[in-house]
C-alpha cells in the first residue's frame, strides 16, 4: 500500500501533471490517499514525483471516497419514497402537461421556416460586379 501526500502547488504545473495529481484524488496541499501498489499508480507518482510524498503503509484500509455531497448523496435515497396518493396526482399532473408541451413545440417551427427562408433570399441575391458585365 502507498500512502500520497500532495506536498506542494499544483499552481504553476503543467496542465497534464495537473490532470495527473487530480486522478490521484489529490486536490490541496497536504491531502493524501491509499492505493494499491500496482505499476499504472507508481507511473502516475513518477510522472508527478515532484509535487508528491510517498510513503509505503501497512495494510491500511482503502478509503472509497464518493462523488458529489458524501452524507447527503447516502441520504438522497430514503428520501425520494413518497406515499401512493403523491404518486398518483404527479401523473395525472404529467399528462396533463403533454398537449402544452405540443402547443408550444408549433411556434419553433414557424420560426425554423422563417429562417430557412431568409437564408435562401440571402443566397439567392447576387451581387454583380464589374468583371460580370465583361
């Protein structure tokens, strides 16, 4: 197990060594993570060696760190269970919604068409120029 320590500033690194020390899960200095000792981590160390500490650790448990809001993308599920009743009137509501939903597709057309006649004027008009009268 290999425990990386971001040790200095990604301010002024290039952008791929950026990338690199972001893929290590490494965002402000003094931040650090476990990995498994395999041969693509120790390649994305060496590449970025100079703003790294690396120190080898004992079997030490791998913190699986989630994206998002961490307790609050746990919480997210429990919550979304709504009672039967609820369930019914959002989709008596849903279909309720389609024929707006149609009416207001019926003007972007109308607007697409004005366009396409416009641009057809445009390329149609030419100008002429001396050379043409020759």
């Amino acid at each position: 197990m290999l425990k990386v320590t971001l040790s200095k500033s990604m301010i002024g690194a290039v952008p791929k060594n950026r990338k690199t020390v972001n893929a290590l899960g490494l965002r402000k200095i003094g931040q650090s993570n476990t990995f498994e000792d395999t041969a693509s981590i120790r390649g994305m160390i060496h590449q970025v060696k100079h703003l790294l500490t690396v120190e080898e650790v004992e079997d030490q448990p791998i913190v699986r760190r989630r994206r998002g809001n961490g307790a609050q993308a746990a919480a997210k599920p429990a919550a979304k269970k709504a009672p039967a009743k609820k369930e019914a009137v959002k989709a008596e509501a849903k279909t309720e919604e389609k024929p707006k939903a149609a009416a207001k597709k019926a003007p972007a057309k109308k607007a697409t068409e004005a366009k396409s006649t416009t641009a057809k004027k445009a390329t149609t008009t030419k100008k002429t120029t001396k050379k043409d009268k020759e």
